[in-house]
C-alpha cells in the first residue's frame, strides 16, 4: 500500500509506472495468454492460474499458479464449477499475492468450462479488493456445445460482472462470423485470442506508447469509475492508401459493437488511435467526427492518439466506453475524485455484503441473455448507496437486453431463440 | 324494429394495434363500420411489456375507430396471444346410464364436465375449451342424444394461460372504460376466417406470422384440433438483420420488406443492394446473398420449430387441404416456398373472404377479423351445451377484473 501511494502522482503524470498484469485463467484463459506473450510488451507482467497440472506445465508463462490442488490434485476440474470455485477459494492467499499491488489487471478466461467459469469470478473479486482496475475478457461458449455450458457461462458472466470494472464478452458463435468457410473450431479459438490480444495491446498501447495526445491510466479508470452501465469496446484497422476510411469501415462492421447487449451509444468514450508518422491532426478529427456521430456527443469523448514508427500506413483505433444508466448517482464523482488509493481498502466490505443481492437480481429479475454483455460498473465501492445500486442493477438489466429487453426469455430445448439464427447455426455472413 | 349492437374488435399486436367496429345487426348481420391502427408500443413477443404505452397506444386506437364509426363501442372482443400460452388434450369416458343404452343429456353433461375436469395450478386460466367430437362406442359422432351405445368419450383441447397476463390485456381495455365479452386465441380467430369450412373439415393448418409470434392451429374434422404459439415472429427477422448486417433497426426492416425473400436464388448471389439507396454519406452496399441468408435462416428455423410443436399432426396425411398463411408477416416473399420445403405440405399464402371490403383485405386485419366473426355467429368455441356455463365464467372473470 505505501509503495503505490509513493507513486500515484507519478502514475498520473506519466504513464510508464502502471503496472500490468494479464491473468490467464483455465485453459482456455491461458491459451489466449500464451499468445500474448509471443509479442514484445516490455511492462506488462503475464500469469497463468490453472487447476490442471499438465496444462500449466506446457505454459511458457512466467508466473504461474496451480490452484486447487487440495481438490483436484493437480488435475483438472472436469468441467465442473463449484470445483473451480472451490478450488479458487482454497488458494486465495496466493492468488491475493498474485493480483497484489497491479494497478490494472486484465483476466482473460473462456466461460463453459469449470476452471474459467469458477475461478474467474474469484480472482476477479480478489482482484478489485486490491484496488487494481479489472478489465476482463471473456470467451463465450458456441451455441452447439450445448445448453448446460451455457448456462454457466452466463452465471459466470454475472458473478466476473459484479466484480469487475469491465467485462468484454467475445461470444464465439459471432467470432465465427468473421472467419473463412473453410475455418476450423481451432481457428475460430484462434480467432477469440487474437481479438483479446488486441484488446489488451490497445488498451496498454495507450497507456504506454506517447505521442500526439496522450491518454493515461486515471483517464482510463475515470472512464470506468462510477458508471452502472454497459461496456463498449470496439476495434477498428486500416492499412494502404485510404487506411482512415478502411479503419473507419472497419470499426463499424467491428461485431464486437452488434452485439445485442452492446451500447451504440456511450456517455463516456475513450478513442484511442495509433498510427505511423503520417497520421496528421487532419487525420485525428475525421475519426473523432466518424466516432462521435455513431457513439455520442464529442463533448464526452476523451481522445489519444499515438505514434508507433512501425504503424506506416496503417492506423488501429480503439473505442472503449461505459454508458450511463437512468438512476446514475452524482454522489458518485465525489468518490471518483478522490484519490484511488484511498478507496482501495474500502471495497472489500461491500462486496461481500453486495453480491448475494446482485445476483438475487441478476438470475431472478431478468436472466440475462448468452450474448448479452455488459458489465455492472462502479458497484463496488459504494457500501453507503446500496439500495440505490439495486435500483440501478434492476435497470441497467433491463437495458441491456436489446431489441428483446423486458421480455422473458426465449427458450427452446435449450436455444434462445431471440438470438439470431444463422448466428447459432454457424452460417457466415459476408459484407 | 331492428336492435344493433356495436362490437370492438381488438387485436393487440407487437407491430399495431388493429380496431375494427361491427355493428350486428339483430344478430344476423355484421357491417364494419370503424377501423383504425395504431403504432403498436410496448408489446414484444405478443405480451406486454410496458402497460402504459400499450394502454396509450390501444385507447388511441380505439377512440379514432369509435370516430371513424360514428358510434360508441358496445362491448369488446379481444385476440390473446403469447407464449404463455399453453394447450393440452384430455379426455373421457363414461358408460351410458340408462337400462335402453340410449344416451341421455346427463351422460353427455357427465362425460364433458369429466374431460374439463383437470384443475390448474393457481395462476393460470383457462381460455378455451375446444371439443373434439364424441365418440360412442369408438364411432364418430356430431351429437350423441339419444344414441344406442355403451360407452361414450368425449375429448377436449384445453388451451390455458398465466392469469396476470390474461388479466393485463383485459384490464388495457378496462382502462377505456369498456368490457371485455370475450376472449379468443389469435391463431383461433385467424383461422376461422383465413380457412373454409370445407378445407376444416378436411384438415388444414393455419400459421399467423405476427411481428411478435408465430400462432398456429390445426383444424381437423371441421374443429380446432390443435393450437400453438411459437414466440418469434417478423421482428425477430429484423433484429436478425440488424445484427446480422450491421445496420439500425430502421434501415433492417427497410432492407427486409424491399428485398427480403425466404429462398436464396442463384440471381442473388453475385447481386448487391444499398442499405439507404439515397446516395447518401455512410451508405453503403450489401451483398443481396447475405441477407437473403439471414432471413432464410430464421424462416427455417420458425416453420421447423411450429413442426416440432405440432408434432404428429403436421403432416400430410393430416392436412389434405395443406397450410394457410396469414398475418404480416406473410408478405415476406417466397415464404410459402421455404415452408413447403420444411414441412412438406403445400402451403398458400390465405385469402380473406369476399364480404371482408377492399380496403380490409390485409393479413394484417385476420385475426381482427375473425373477431367480428365470433361475434356475429355469437358462438362460444366451446360446446353449446356449457355455453351460457362457460361464458357466465368469462364473463364473472372479466367483471372481475373490472372491479
């Protein structure tokens, strides 16, 4: 604790003293993270938490974490959650000192399985009760791996929501989409791990990287910090001659952002852009034009934009953003305002008296759909405004349910017929 | 002197809200006199998921047909729909009592109220209870009285539903001030204007493609023999494309009712269609292929899964006189194609008899229609000899809920 407040004005400052950790869980988790660590990302610590031995041991991950060995002796879960929950909470002293001191951490975790789904959670809670910034990405199950995994990958996505800052949900049926006819189940895994990879690089692009405009980790948490809403995140690239128009393109088909439960409209945005020497200022404003007509006023954007010399002709743009919800609290900002440090020991009451409540909303009120995604915000450092963020939880369910909120759920012999066809069915559509 | 009596027809659907005004005359003779849509607001599904906008959207309606009509609205008979619904088929046998193995009145009595018997849980409601035909001694018979037998059956198609979700669309009316005489199924009230009676009689399928649901019946030997509701309708296909094409809602139903079609050609293929088609900034091309596949997609799915809901029943042998289509949802072209090729029964899309005026020949107006049907012939669904029992019931239901 007194090494981060020795820092934090530095972490306002400039960006360099950030610490990063990106945590594999499950197998599917440590997959996506291994993948990561092919390219060069200097300050970013990776780790692995898995209750299978073997797999662990093939990892070329540095830090890495067996859990559970108590239950599974060294085996993995089998597929079931309680196991991987349990398992997480045996070893919760070494996973606090994993997640230690990070300012921000990313969890990386496919849901379905028993690992990922049970462990996810955990470390999740773990890791916002060590003041860190969670950011976690998830991998959806496909529809034809049957309704019981999906079922626990959506109690999963609840509970990693009540815990995280922000949850990006990557459903694999819609990554599917964006593969060849001739893909592989492996490459449409492949796929999900590189759209993470992405993700991940963008978001630590931004905080690490200087250049035009720069963007820095208390922007990023003030994006997040205090929002009920839905998480956007959206992706777009080009490269050749025209690369603004082809990112611009890009970013609209991005199926990250057509999703049902996604917000086309965000009340904070972060936009990042990274390109070569050539993006000029000219440049910068055509995206902020494009982003703020299809999101949201530019009023409520924040904007970087840096320059990586290997990125001629070329540029990536990142839109990542929460919305506010109908009961949004301005006490809130006052909370914000205040130095994150001395938060950080706070939250671990609340959410623990919080989450039973959450999910009594979440699985009672309105089920949320599989390809639902969204991520309860700021809900966990306010033990003093409790039954307001139980309001706040009912609506923002309610949002977030598409064209189809309000509507109970839509199910038959375990499909959710609300969700599109040819999405389930696997049928690649071209545009 | 000639007693007319002023009937709303209302059909509260996901897409609008449909008013007709019947005047019956003596009670033999409809004419429609009032008619107005309203924007549906608030129903998704066939349920409804915002009261008020629903009340709003369905008061408005229900004034402007009263306006256009000239007249003051009687009484209002209401379609309900919705996948909370649900039906079963239960029968019974009873021995004939008499020492002459005739059939009394108090058989017939006694093996009816034996087949409805079966209690419901709390919160559900019976809706309709439709019987089949009586069976003395295993041969088919219209009406038994009087017959030389030993045992007589008699079956029913049970349909029932959630009691607060009956009970919101009544009190939607209610809160106009107006009574509900009755309720029927939307696929009941399709089908009995979108079939004739010699298609009934035969065997015939009718599906309803709503903007919310898909509702169904088969009718065999002239009667409902069985009913369904499948929660997707033409709003799914629309969100489907919106998702599917990366476009608003507006531009998908667009794009859907302009170049939606339910079988992929080989024309379509190669072809592209603009998403706007005003030259405008952000437009932008749309491979024709891609979304005839999406709406292909849910098409499919929708007819195959009314298949498994029907079961046994939907099947060529049973439907000699094939399937009709009606509804909105209906229009999407070449949708009887794709259905032929799932179910395997000729499908047409239905036509509404001659007496319905131009200007009502739509799908969109079927069920409404068949509405006005129920209440001209004054005929419950249900057996004639519980009538005035069942309808009694309705109606202390719907006064009920008044209260």
């Amino acid at each position: 604790m007194s090494e981060l407040s020795g820092k934090s004005f530095r972490s306002d400052l400039n960006s360099e003293g950030v610490r990063v950790k990106i945590i594999g869980v499950g197998g599917a988790g440590t997959n996506a993270v291994d993948r990561i660590q092919m390219m060069p990302q200097e300050q970013i610590n990776l780790a692995a938490v898995n209750t299978d031995a073997q797999a662990l041991e093939s990892s070329p991950i540095g830090e890495k974490l067996m859990i559970g060995k108590s239950v599974t002796r060294g085996l993995s879960t089998g597929g079931d959650v309680e196991i991987g929950q349990t398992a997480a909470e045996k070893d919760e002293t070494k996973l606090r000192q994993m997640v230690d001191g990070q300012d921000l951490i990313f969890i990386v975790a496919g849901l379905g399985g028993g690992t990922g789904s049970g462990a996810a959670p955990v470390i999740s809670r773990l890791a916002s009760e060590q003041g860190a910034l969670v950011i976690a990405f998830v991998t959806l199950p496909f529809t034809f791996e049957g309704a019981r995994h999906h079922e626990v990958a959506e109690n999963a996505l609840v509970a990693m929501r009540s815990h995280c800052d922000a949850v990006i949900p990557l459903p694999n049926d819609l990554l599917l989409q964006q593969m060849d006819e001739s893909a592989t189940v492996l490459d449409a895994f492949a796929q999900a791990d590189a759209w993470i990879s992405r993700g991940i690089q963008s978001i630590c692009a931004m905080l690490t990287q200087t250049g035009l405009i720069n963007l820095d980790f208390a922007m990023l948490r003030k994006v997040f910090e205090g929002r009920g809403g839905k998480t956007l995140f959206g992706l777009g690239r080009g490269e050749g001659d025209d690369f603004m128009q082809e990112a611009l393109n890009d970013l609209a088909l991005c199926p990250l952002l057509h999703t049902p439960g996604f917000a086309k409209r965000a009340d904070s945005l972060l936009v990042n852009i990274i390109g070569g020497t050539d993006l000029g200022i000219s440049h910068v404003n055509q995206i902020m034009t494009a982003i703020a007509e299809k999101f949201g006023s530019k009023e409520q954007i924040v904007l970087g934009a840096v320059v990586d010399e290997s990125c001629q002709n070329t540029v990536e743009i990142c839109v990542i953003g929460a919305t506010h919800v109908t009961g949004y609290r301005p006490e809130r900002k006052v909370r914000r305002t205040a130095p994150r440090i001395d938060i950080a020991p706070e939250p671990r009451p609340s959410v623990t008296k919080k989450t039973p409540d959450d999910e009594l909303f979440d699985t009672v009120e309105t089920k949320p759909k599989p390809l639902v995604h969204e991520s309860k915000l700021g809900k966990k450092r306010q033990p003093e405004l409790e039954i307001d963020q139980e309001e706040f939880t009912f609506v923002s369910e309610d949002e977030q349910r598409g064209f189809f909120e309000n509507t109970e759920r839509n199910i038959f012999d375990g499909e959710d017929l609300d969700v599109p066809t040819y999405l389930r069915r696997g049928v690649r559509i071209t545009l | 002197m000639s007693q007319s009596r002023i009937i709303g027809a209302v059909d509260i659907g996901a897409a609008s809200v449909t008013v007709l005004v019947g005047d019956i005359v003596n009670g033999r003779s409809l004419n429609i006199i009032g008619k107005q849509d309203a924007t549906s607001e608030g129903v998704k599904k066939g349920e409804i998921v915002d009261f008020k906008a629903v009340s709003n959207a369905t008061h408005a309606a229900i004034m402007g047909a009263e306006k256009s009509a000239g007249a003051q609205i009687d009484s209002i008979y209401l379609t309900q729909t919705g996948s909370h619904l649900e039906g079963f088929y239960n029968s019974a046998a009873v021995n004939v009592s008499s020492s002459d193995s005739r059939v009394s009145e108090a058989d017939i009595a006694r093996a009816m109220s034996e087949a409805k018997a079966k209690k419901l849980s709390d919160d559900r409601l019976y809706i309709h209870h439709i019987r089949s035909h009586f069976l003395l001694d295993n041969r088919v018979s219209a009406d038994p009285l009087g017959m030389q037998g030993e045992k007589l059956e008699v079956g029913y198609w049970s349909i029932h539903g959630d009691e607060r979700k009956v009970r919101d669309h009544i009190h939607v009316i209610n809160g106009f001030g107006l009574n509900v005489e009755d309720i029927i199924l939307s696929s009941i009230a399709s089908g009995t204007v979108i079939a004739t009676e010699e298609e009934k009689r035969a065997g015939v399928m009718v599906i309803d493609m709503g903007a919310g649901v898909t509702d169904w019946a088969i009718y065999q030997n002239g009667i409902v023999a069985r009913t369904g509701v499948l929660p997707v309708g033409s709003d799914h296909i629309t969100n489907d494309l919106a998702l599917g094409l990366r476009v608003n809602r507006k531009y998908a139903k667009k794009l859907k009712t302009s170049f939606g079609k339910a079988v992929l050609e080989q024309d379509d293929r190669q072809e592209k269609v603009w998403m706007v088609g005003d030259q405008m900034i952000g437009d932008r091309r749309i491979p024709k292929q891609s979304l005839i596949q999406i709406v292909r997609e849910r098409v499919e799915e929708i007819y195959d899964l009314v298949k498994r809901q029907a079961g046994e029943l939907c099947h060529e042998k049973f439907l000699p006189a094939g399937v009709v289509l009606t509804g909105g949802g209906s229009h999407l072209d070449q949708i009887d194609l794709a259905g032929e090729k799932i179910l395997g029964v000729p499908i047409r899309r239905g036509e509404l008899p001659s007496w319905v005026h131009d200007n009502l020949q739509r799908h969109e107006y079927t069920s409404a229609l068949g509405l006005l049907h129920f209440a001209l012939s004054g005929q419950s669904l249900d057996d004639s000899a519980l009538q005035r029992k069942q309808r009694g019931l309705l109606r202390r239901v719907t006064q009920l809920f008044v209260n």
